[in-house]
C-alpha cells in the first residue's frame, strides 16, 4: 500500500508544471499563474508547502485574491482539488476578503482543526457575512456527519456551538443559526420558524423557507402553500423548493402550472419548480420533466438539472414499488386537488410548445417573404449593370441549425422546428408579471388562469 501511494506521488509529482517556476511567477510579482499551475497546487506536500508559504505570505492582496479566486473556480470545475495546505493560514488574515475566499475553499473539510477554526470564526470575527458563512458551514457539518456514528463528538461540538448562536443579538446571525440547526429540527427553532412566517420582510421569510426545508415537518405546509405565490422572487422559490422537499402534493396545481410557462419565467423560479415537481412526482409530473428536457436539450447548464430530477422520481418511483403492498388507508395529510388522472397541464404545456412552434415558423415565413423581396430588388440593380457579376448561389438558411427537437409520437405535434429563444423574454422581476403578461397573453393563459381559479373556488 505503501508503495502504491508514492508511486502515485511520484507520477503526480512528474506530470506537475516545475515547482520553481510557479515561486518564480509569485516571486516576480508581474506575472499571473496559468490554469494548468493552478490546479497543480492542489495537495501540496509539506515540504513543499513550506517552500510555497514563504513566499506566499509576501505576496500583496490584490494578487493573493487573483489566484485564490482561481483556486476557487477551479475547485467548482473539479471537487477533488484541495488546496487546504496553501490557504488555511489565511483564515488568519487581516483581509477579510482573503478570510472568506479561504473559508469557502475549506468548507467541504469536516476535519476537526477546521472545524475548531470554524468556530472561532462564528465567535469572534467582525465581519458579519463572513461569521454567517462559518454557520452556514457549521450546518453542513451536522447534516453530513448526523448518519456517522464515529463523528458524534464532531457533531456534538458543532451543534452546542450553534445553539449559543439561536439568541444572538443581531437577527440575521440569529436566523442563520436557525436554518443551520433545522438539519436536526431542533425543538429550539420551532417558534423562530413561527416567527419567521408573521414576518412581512422577504429576507426573513426566505430564512424560514429554508428551515422548512431542512426540517421537513409537516405542519409547516399550510405556511409553504401561502407563500408559493409571493410577490417576492427569493420568498416564492425558497416556498417552492420547501413543497417539494415536503413532497406537498397540494403545491403541485402550482409548480406544474409554473412548468407551463417555462418560456417566462426566470431561470431560478424554473430550476426550482422542475426539481420540486420531480421530489413530489406523479405521472404528469414526470411527463412534463421529460418533455422540457427535450425542448431545453441545447442548454448544457441544464443537463445535472435534469439528471438530478430523473433521479429524484426513479426514487419515487422505487419506494412507490416497495410499499405498494401497504394499506392505501395509510393516506398523507397532505390532501391534493390535483388529479393524476387529469394531465390538463401536460396538455397546456404541448399546446404552448406548439404556439410557441408556430409563431416561430410564421416569423421565419415573413422573413423569407422579405429576404425574397431583397433578391428580387438585388436582380433588378444587377440587370443596369451587366458588368458586374451575379452570384446566383442559394443563400444560406440562417435558421438550418437553429434547435430542432424530435419529440415522440404520443405528443400531438411531431416536432419542433427552428425554436428561436432570443425571441421570448425572460421576466427578470416577477413584479411586473401581470403588465408584462397582458401585453402578450394568449388564450392559454386565460385557460391556465380560468382553472386555476375554478381550482381555488373548490
């Protein structure tokens, strides 16, 4: 074993770019490291972390933030990456820049100096954004290490040092403690919780949401369901992530409808209302998922979206197989009006692919109308002048490798051609919906509007 681990070492330390150069680069103070040095600091030895520090602790801030940021956004890239043994000592630092950089590019180590480091930070640094990102942190500790019997010493010291926290002076510090807690419901959060949901400021309400989400006690459902349409867009997603990880089956007229409208509405709201139709499932549900991801197919952001989605309904799907033998007596709390026999949004959802098919093609048809009204003026002005030459090759269709999307025979269309996205605003401010709406609503929207009021009379 021994030797399999310094030949790694060795092959590691080989493929590395030299070590030498990247001091040098640091030395000269003019020169920035590459990608490739950046990911090669990854585990340093200590020997060489040594070398690397003493250099290091001169560099001037600007550069210092330079290369960590490159750190940071290679680590996002590449989760095996650690580069504990070059930063931890700027936990130290009088910058509070450097402080938080550091912090954030540790806080997947659930070793036990980091996580004393992390408490001293809730407990005596003066930035206050930096303070709630070590309770943020101290709440991942809880909610990975929980199911680990060996770690209930670590778990233990986290969660005392976060219940100091709940009665801290300062609110924010206060609620943040509290979402940070709730990976343990702790009955101590209970009526902050409570307090979260009288409260008319958005920041507080979101705060809430997310206990909600971590705690995932039913009786919280009524407060989610109030919220789901919230004039706020950060209160309206945290309330439709929390009916989904409450699996609320009452919140799903709601999400799918938002699903229906995916041209619309902003890219968190959709990510947010796609993974919460996936957690609470259904047939329609999944079927919806399954078609916005043939229409989204270009969008390469959206892949882990969608495999996490398909994964959370292959979950359902398997404990919907395991407990089909148990009593159907046995029925959630949760009472639904949505029927799973009644695919009226999966149906919406095709018809407003369709509308949105249709008026991309007729815009194409005007525009040929149009670009064949050019050509015909263009061989006017070639006929004065018989000199010139005249190109008579067929111009390119622009819109040939525009998005096509292939969809099954069980749609009522057969596919999708030439989808234009620059041609459908996103709305930024949930806000200003309804004037924005207006101005652009088709019979769909009535439909969609009309149902869901006939819904709510019930």
């Amino acid at each position: 074993m021994d030797k399999m681990t310094k030949a790694n070492k060795h092959t590691k330390k080989n493929s590395f770019p030299e070590f030498e150069k990247i001091l040098e680069t640091l030395e000269d103070g003019k020169s920035t490291l590459t990608e490739e040095e950046i990911r090669s600091l990854t585990d340093l030895a200590e020997d060489r972390a040594n070398a690397f520090h003493k250099i290091w602790d001169k560099v001037d801030d600007e550069r210092k933030m330079l290369n960590m940021r490159a750190m940071l956004s290679a680590a996002h890239k590449d989760i095996l990456l650690d580069y504990t043994a070059i930063v931890r000592t700027d936990l130290l630092s009088a910058n509070p820049a450097i402080r938080r950089i550091a912090l954030h590019l540790m806080q997947d180590l659930r070793t036990s100096w980091f996580l004393e480091e992390v408490i001293r930070i809730t407990q005596t640094d003066t930035d206050p954004e930096i303070k709630k990102d070590a309770i943020e942190i101290l709440g991942f500790f809880l909610d990975d290490l929980i199911s680990q019997k060996h770690q209930q010493l670590k778990l233990e010291r986290a969660r005392r040092a976060l219940l100091k926290l709940v009665n801290a002076e300062q609110q924010d510090i206060c609620f943040c403690a509290m979402e940070a807690l709730a990976y343990l419901d702790e009955e101590v959060i209970h009526p902050l919780i409570r307090l979260c949901f009288t409260s008319h400021d958005p920041q507080t309400l979101a705060s809430g949401l997310r206990a909600v989400q971590r705690s995932m006690r039913a009786e919280w459902q009524q407060d989610v369901r109030e919220n789901l349409d919230h004039e706020d867009p950060t209160v309206r997603i945290e309330a439709i992530r929390a009916a989904g990880a409450l699996q609320m089956k009452s919140a799903l007229d709601n999400i799918l409808l938002l699903l229906t409208q995916f041209d619309r509405i902003d890219q968190e709201t959709l990510d947010a209302a796609i993974l919460a139709a996936s957690q609470i499932g259904g047939e329609e549900a999944s079927e919806m998922i399954s078609l916005l991801e043939e229409v989204l197919e270009s969008d390469e952001e959206s892949i882990e979206l969608f495999e996490q989605a398909k994964a959370n309904l292959e979950l359902l799907e398997f404990e919907s197989q395991l407990y089909k033998k148990e009593s159907s007596a046995d029925v959630s709390s949760d009472e639904s009006e949505y029927d799973q026999n009644d695919f009226y949004y999966l149906d919406l959802l095709r018809d407003r692919i369709a509308e949105m098919s249709d008026y991309a093609t007729s815009d194409d048809d005007d525009d040929d109308d149009e670009e064949e009204e050019e050509f015909d003026s263009r061989q006017l002005d070639d006929l004065a002048a018989p000199d010139d030459e005249i190109d008579l090759d067929d111009e390119e269709d622009e819109y040939e490798e525009r998005h096509l999307h292939h969809l099954g025979g069980h749609h009522p269309f057969k596919k999708i051609e030439d989808i234009d996205w620059s041609r459908y605003r996103i709305i930024e401010n949930w806000e200003d919906e309804d004037e924005i709406h207006d101005q652009h609503k088709s019979p769909l929207d009535d439909m969609a509007d009309d149902f869901l009021k006939k819904k709510r009379k019930k």
